[in-house]
C-alpha cells in the first residue's frame, strides 16, 4: 500500500475473530458486519476512494 497509496499499513490482531480495516479513524471493513473477509483488492479500493 505505501508504494500504491504513500501510506503505511499496521496489522493489529483482534480478539474472536474481528477483522476491521480502520483509516483515518474511520472503518472502512468490517468482517463482522459483511459476514465475510474481504475479497482481492476491496480494502485498496476502498481506501483509494476514500483518498479521491
């Protein structure tokens, strides 16, 4: 992502199975709330869109 976006990206382990992509503050993903992991490239979308 810093190549692609220029940002850095942190994994940060959560307890019961969550998986949340957070930017800014902001979720972005939310394993929980889709049911599902997220596919190939739908966390850099999102991400991209947010950036504009």
């Amino acid at each position: 992502m810093q190549d692609e976006l220029g940002i850095e990206a942190e994994l940060h382990e959560g307890a019961g199975g969550i998986y949340d992509v957070v930017a800014d503050g902001e979720r972005i993903f939310s394993k929980h709330e889709a049911g599902r992991y997220p596919e190939d490239g739908e966390i850099l979308d999102a991400l991209k869109q947010r950036l504009g």
